[in-house]
C-alpha cells in the first residue's frame, strides 16, 4: 500500500499489506490515479471534521453567542456583579478565568496596538510596565492570531477555535495513512485526538495552538527521513516553527521531546544501528529542528530574555530544589495525581466545573483530564496486547513505541513511582509536566486507530480482546462508582468537616471575603452534588457501561464469530463521537456579546481623566488585567514574565496579598502607593487620610482619589547610591534573599521600603551618575511633562533650574534606551525597579524607546531563515519542473 500523499511509487514501512510496484508501463496511470483516490479520501476526511467542528461548536457557529467564558466576570468581580443579565446564578464554568482576565484583555491590548501601527512588545498597563512579545502566551505571532488580525474578535473566537482542531485532526489523519493505517483506522484516530478531553479543556489556553502541530510535525518528518527528501525536511521545519509560535514554551519543549523521540526511532528503523547510514538521518533530523527554532527566533529570543528576569523562574526554580530525603518521598510516595488516573474511564468521577461539584484538592479538573473516549482505549490496550503476545507483527515496533510514548507520559503526568524521576530532569524542573496528558491523547489516539484497522484486517483476537477490554473498564467503572457513593454516604462527617476546615483556612483572603456560612453552605452543597452525580439518573457517570453494552449488544445482533468490519468500524466512530461530544461539548461555554466587559459607571468615571496615571483595587475588585480591556493602568498584573524587581517591591507594600503570580491587595494604606502613582482606588472599603472619594457607585464600588499621588515622572536633586561592594545579610529578609541581582538590589530594596526615606526628593541608585553632582540648592519648580505615552515609546518634555534627575516609575529593563536632546544617555536603576537618567539644568527632551536586542536578532533570524528557505523552495519546485519536462 503507497503513502496516503505525496503520489510516490513507494509502500508503506510501516503497513503489513505490502503491494508490489506496478509494471513501468502502467506507472504514471496508477500515479494519477493513486494521487486522485488520496485527494478524494482526505477532502472527504477534511469535510467530515469540519461538520463535526461545525456541530461541536454549534451555539458560537450559529447561535450568534461567542465562544468566551465571559460570564465569570459578574461571579467574581464585585464591580460587574451588579451588571449581570437578568437570571444569572454562576458562570457556566468557573475554572476558565484565564481566558477572561489574561488571554482576552492581551488580544485586545494587542489589537488596538496594531491598529495604531505599533507592534506592542512592551505592556505598560500591568506591574509598572513588562514585556509583552516576551511572554510568549501573548502569541502575537501565531498562525492561529490571523483570524483575530482579519476578522471581527468576536467571530474570529470560534474560527479558531475550529482551525486549531482542525489542523490537529487534519495532519492526524494524513500522519495515520502515512504509516499505513487504513481509512477508517486513520478517521478513529483523528476524531479521537480532535475531541479528546485534553485537547477540549486546554482549547481556549496557548497549549492547544502548540500541541495542534505535533501530528504535521510527525508527519513531515516520517516523509523526510522514508523519502530523504529535502523538501520535507524544510515542512517539517515549518510546522516545528509554528508549534513554537503557538503561545506555551512549556508545551513547545514537551512536543519537541515527543518529536525528537519518533524521529530517532524512525531513523534507527530504517536504517539501523550503521553511522554511515544514520548519519545523514540525523542531519536532517537536525536541519529540521534548527530550522524551526531560527524561524521562530522573533518570539524565542525575547521569551528567554523576559524569563530570565522575571518572578516566574526564581519561583519554579526554588521550588525545584530538594533534599536528599524529600527527593527520595518525591521519586516513590508522591500519590496525590495517582487517583486522577481515573479520569482516563470517568471524567468526571471527581465532579465537573460546569456545576461547582468538582471535589478534589490536589488538582483541578482542567489539570487531571486524560478521557479520550472508552473505545479508543479498548482498542488502544487490545492492539497493545496483541503485539506484546505476538512480537513477530509488521507493526510491533509502532505499537510499542506509542505505547510506550503513552506510559511514559501518563506516568510522568501522575507522578508514578520512578517514573516521577523525569519531573526533577533539567528544564522538566520548571515545567509543569501534567500538561503532557496532551501527547498521551494523541498516542493512544494513534494506537486506537492501529486497533481498529487490525479489526478490519480480520483478527479476531484484537476484535475479543476489545470486547473483554471494554468488559472490564465497565466493570471498573461501575466498582468505582459503588466505591465513591457509599464512601460519600459513609464518611459524610468527615468530609464535610474537611471542607469547612479548607474554607477555615483560606477565609480572610481575597478570595474568601465572604462570611464563613457562605461557605459552609457551600460544602454541603458541593457534598450533595457529588452524591448526586454518582445516581443512575446521571447517565454520564455511566457512560462505560452504556457503551459496553451497546458493543455487546452489536455483537450479539449479529450472531458471528467474526465482526461485520464495516459496521463494526460505523459504530465504533459513531459511538466515539457520540461519547466525546456528550462530555466536551458543555465545557467551553459561550456567552452573549454584549455580556463581554460591559462598562460600569466607574469605569467610564476613571476614563474621563486624561492624565497618565495607575488605579488598584482591594480585594476582587477590578479584578486582575481587566482595566487593559479599557485602557486602564494597574500596578497589579496577572502574567508570567513579570520582572522580578516589581515583584520584590510589591511585596513590601502593606496590605499587598500574592498568590502565585497573581497580585491583589487587601487594603490601601501603603505609602508607596504615592510613588507608584496610584491616583485611584477602587473598593468597597471607607477610606480617609490622603483618599479623598470621587465617584461613590451604586453598588457599593467606589472610587476615591489620592491626594498625594507622583506623577508618572518627576524630577528630583538628591540622590542616595547604595554600596554595591557591600554584601546583603544573607539572613535577611525574603525578598533580599529572593533577589537574584546582587547586593546593590539587595539595598535599594530595603532602603526604598524604608518609612523613614523621602522619595519624593531623593531617589535610590545602584550606581554613581557620571559627571553628576548634587546642587546646592534645591529649585522651587522643576517640571516633568509626558507629551507622548506609547507601549514601547515615552517623551518626556523636562524644565529644570539646577541638574537633576528625572524619575520614570516605569519598571527598569536594560532593553529600554534613552536619549537626551537626541543623544544617548545612560539609564538608571531608580528606586529598586524604576527608571531615572540625569537632566542638566534648562528645557530638555527625553524619549526612552524599548529596544529589546533579543526581538532585533529574533527578527532579523527569523526573517533571514524564511528568505532562504523560500529561495530553497523555488529551487526545488524548478527541479521538478525541469524534470517533468
């Protein structure tokens, strides 16, 4: 049997129904031919996904309603809770808040910076200023942001929705044929990944526009290294650089272990353990992964650069540090994702998001998902059973390898007994490895489809073993069901007592304000929903055994020895689907357009002044990244590259809470706030002193005004250099010791926090200015105005009586650059994290321009790499032109 594309006179490696080459005569009329047929098998392929996406989606495809969790808002931000619509109880899913308050507010931050002509590598509205383009989940690279460039957002949600999954089930049935699997065996695997639960839940996160690639990456790469062909190895480059630009580095590095792995394991199958052989396969296993990495540079280069300094690294870092003892507890006793494992059959045996009866403290219900449907995983086991009794079959190696890439990655994800060894590997360390159940999906995807193409092969064995496979899981299933229902009716005391001494635990935070009996009731009513859940009447629950039967019921209909392959092949994809729909669907809500961050009173309070200026908020109000959405400055910011020096700061302000990376703050005492230039503050607390109240709402929200707040920029004489020769105390306070910067930092840090330090007339260096000196007198008026504010540009129009020292409360980076009248002039750490550069006495202008070198060489990489693989391209489509003719 020939490849599926590629129209070459060549079979299959891997298909065990090997047809000899046609005579020469009759070569270019069954090539034709050939071509054709796999043009015809795969638009119909290509068509059937796309109805079922079409389906799938259905309420954002023809329901007016955009595929965006929106809802959430009104739940969890006291100032939108007044705004709901009329009978909202709770959002549809509540765990999806990072598509609401990080993903949205930076499409939309990024869209309106594009639409002024400006491509926003720097985000000024969020932690004083951080890298956008560096965060790399901002994505602004991807093939899957076109849609958002091109068309309406609102729409342009689902259409991508519909292309990520498409591209993932597309190259999955073309990688399927490609190593010999027949069509319907191809089609099993494709809607198994496409629906599977993995790809469902993380579909509106970065890591689905990464793991999308990895079936055309696999493809590609079976071409280049069966046919040597360099014109594959470049595709695969392609899909590799896509897979990069995807948003998620995390999954990118996974995909990229994944990948390297099948491509040595093809090339030591073809060519075997001889260097003179593999050699060249290594070489264009590495022409690939290079290519792609040098055209994805542009976002590369400026995502090390931001992860270096930011919060995120130092974190996971610290974390990653272990003892000898607990390193020993953590490679054999770390059991807390081993009963997740049951998701694999039950997907819901832990409860659902989508009614608030999810019950477990270890991991969310996103995190542990690993359903790809009961009878993909029959079959998956039962043609991993039989290759393991019958070690002779053509496809043995495959198998193995997919089974094996599943363990492995399901292991790893679980934190298996020595398994768990991966999770402290290099670069693992700070990679959050559950995440990898994405490439479990898509390896027993594949073995499902190698399953069920066995079947319709006419083995038996496989066929019985599915059967009792499915038998089994069923069996399981309903033993685990007994097992949770009677333990809930048993140990109900106990249960509840442990939910109301987690609430116990976390009430006076943020996020549990609300009086104790509030969450008390919610326990119980959680409790209740679990018991619910595991009743007859939810026939989701029982899913296992209601496929079981179905197949048995199948079988016995038909009364033979051996399936009917066709119908057999028709139930397994109709109740695949059916299985996979009735699970996913519900999990990605949609909500109404005009339900998307309507605009409360404060907000349009806040958006009449002109001037440049931060806001916070106490508690959940104005919740983190929301104020992007309308333009609005935060000292707070939810996002994973913040630098570490805003972070160390914050830290010390009074009343600031952390959580993660998340930034709140409790309350607004602070006086640091001034310095931040913090000019608002919305919360529902009484404020007095320096607060004076401009806006009361009507719900409670209000808004008061800092009386004392600095402006953005402003110009001071004094100046105080802290010794970075002297070394910290290395007992010294955690964000000293946190620091990775060095002593100087160290200092700043402290003497900036300190309350007896006036940063309203001196400001905090880590170095001497050259050829400055403090003047004698200090000027009555010195002056500081912002004439043009932009995410990577700021002017600044400066009047001075005596040398000085402008202050930009921006946060420092080195890739920030300033001139002085038009010419260079040197940057300053001011005050721990901000910016400052020496001003002579008169008028002046500063601008600072971020200039990262890391986008500058990223770009130019990535740009140089496509010209000469497009120059590649043209050379070889004129070589086959040539010899066509």
């Amino acid at each position: 049997m020939r490849t599926n594309d590629g129209c070459q006179n060549k079979p299959s490696h891997h298909n065990p129904r090997v047809r000899s080459s046609p005579s020469p005569s009759h070569t270019e009329g069954s090539e034709a031919t050939h071509c054709d047929k796999a043009r015809r098998e795969t638009l119909k392929a290509a068509l059937l996904l796309l109805l079922s996406l079409v389906v799938f989606f259905w309420p954002a495809v023809l329901g007016g309603r955009v595929l965006l969790p929106a809802d959430l808002i009104f739940d969890l931000d006291p100032l939108w809770q007044p705004l709901a619509p009329e009978g909202y109880t709770h959002p549809a899913n509540h765990v999806l808040s990072d598509q609401v308050y990080a993903f949205f507010p930076w499409k939309i931050f990024a869209l309106r910076s594009l639409a002024q002509g400006h491509l926003p590598l720097w985000n000024p509205h969020l932690s004083g200023g951080l890298p956008f383009v560096g965060n790399a989940q901002s994505a602004i690279f991807s093939p899957f942001s076109l849609p958002s460039y091109l068309l309406p957002l609102y729409p342009s949600y689902v259409i991508t929705a519909i292309l990520i999954l498409f591209v993932a089930g597309i190259f999955t049935f073309l990688f399927a044929r490609e190593i010999g699997l027949g069509k319907s065996g191809a089609m099993l695997a494709t809607l198994t990944f496409t629906f599977s639960g993995p790809m469902i839940v993380w579909l509106g996160y970065p890591l689905a526009p990464v793991i999308a690639w990895l079936p055309a990456m696999l493809l590609t790469t079976e071409r280049a290294l069966s046919r040597k062909s360099g014109l594959y190895v470049a595709a695969s480059g392609l899909a590799i650089a896509a897979q990069f630009l995807g948003g998620h580095p995390e999954t990118s590095f996974h995909i990229m272990v994944a990948w390297i792995a099948y491509a040595l394991y093809r090339a030591i199958a073809l060519e075997g353990w001889r260097l003179s052989r593999l050699l060249p396969q290594l070489l264009r296993i590495v022409t690939a992964a290079i290519t792609g990495a040098l055209l994805a540079a542009v976002q590369l280069l400026p995502f090390v650069e931001a992860l270096l300094r930011s919060v995120m690294l130092s974190e996971r870092q610290a974390r990653a540090t272990r003892s000898a003892l607990s390193l020993l507890t953590h490679l054999l006793l770390e059991w807390h994702q081993w009963p997740t494992a049951i998701t694999a059959i039950l997907p819901q045996y832990f409860g659902t998001p989508l009614d608030k009866s999810y019950l477990y403290p270890y991991n969310n219900y996103v995190g542990q998902n690993a359903y790809v449907g009961l009878l993909p995983l029959a079959l998956a086991g039962a043609i991993v059973l039989r290759s393991i009794r019958q070690r002779s079959t053509p496809r043995h190696s495959l198998v193995l390898f997919f089974a094996l890439l599943a363990f492995v990655c399901l292991g790893v994800a679980l934190r298996l007994p020595l398994l768990n060894a991966v999770n402290d590997l290099p670069l693992f360390n700070i990679a959050s490895n559950g995440r990898i159940r994405l490439i479990y999906a898509f390896a027993v995807s594949v073995l499902a489809g190698l399953g069920l193409d066995e079947i319709n092969t006419g083995h038996r064995d496989c066929y019985r073993s599915t059967l009792r496979l499915l038998c089994w899981l069923a069996l399981i299933s309903l033993i685990l069901i007994a097992l949770a229902y009677f333990g809930l009716i048993v140990f109900k005391d106990e249960i509840i007592s442990f939910g109301r001494a987690f609430v116990e635990g976390q009430w006076g935070t943020p996020y549990y304000s609300r009086p104790l009996e509030y969450y008390y009731a919610q326990v119980k009513e959680k409790y209740e929903k679990r018991l619910t859940s595991f009743l007859p009447n939810n026939l989701l629950m029982y899913l296992p055994a209601l496929i079981t039967l179905a197949c048995l019921a199948l079988h016995g209909w038909r009364k033979r020895p051996r399936p009917d392959t066709n119908l057999w092949a028709y139930a397994v994809l109709g109740l695949t689907t059916l299985d996979l729909f009735i699970v996913g669907m519900p999990f990605n809500p949609t909500t109404a357009p005009e339900h998307i961050f309507p605009t409360p009173d404060a907000i349009r309070f806040l958006q009449e002044d002109p001037d440049i200026y931060r806001v916070s908020g106490t508690d959940l109000i104005l919740y983190h990244n929301s104020s992007m959405v309308f333009g609005i400055s935060d000292i707070r910011g939810y996002d994973t590259v913040i630098p570490q020096r805003h972070v160390n700061l914050i830290d010390c302000l009074e009343g600031h809470y952390r959580l993660g990376i998340r930034s709140l703050f409790t309350g607004a005492d602070s006086p640091l706030l001034d310095l931040l230039n913090v000019k608002y503050v919305l919360t529902d607390q009484e404020l007095d002193g320096r607060w004076k109240l401009a806006y009361r709402g009507k719900d409670g929200v209000n808004v008061y005004r800092n009386r004392d707040v600095l402006p953005r920029a402003f110009i001071v004489h004094r100046a105080e250099v802290v010794d970075s020769a002297t070394q910290s105390n290395p007992e010294g306070s955690a964000a000293t010791q946190s620091n990775p910067e060095g002593s100087a930092a160290a200092q700043s840090l402290q003497r900036i926090t300190d309350s007896a330090f006036d940063f309203r007339t001196k400001v905090v260096l880590e170095e001497a200015p050259a050829g400055w000196t403090e003047p004698a007198e200090i000027p009555a008026t010195s002056t500081a105005r912002i004439t043009d504010y932009e995410p990577n540009y700021v002017r600044i129009e400066v009047e001075t009586a005596a040398d000085g020292l402008l202050v930009l409360t921006d946060t420092y980076t080195p890739a920030w650059k300033a001139l002085l009248d038009g010419q260079a002039t040197h940057i300053y750490v001011a005050n721990h994290a901000f910016r400052a550069v020496v001003v002579p006495v008169g008028r002046h202008q500063v601008e600072f321009t971020y200039e990262p070198l890391s986008f500058k060489v990223g770009a130019t990489t990535s740009l140089f790499t496509l010209i000469i693989l497009a120059l590649f391209l043209v050379f070889k489509a004129q070589h086959v032109r040539n010899l066509s003719e």
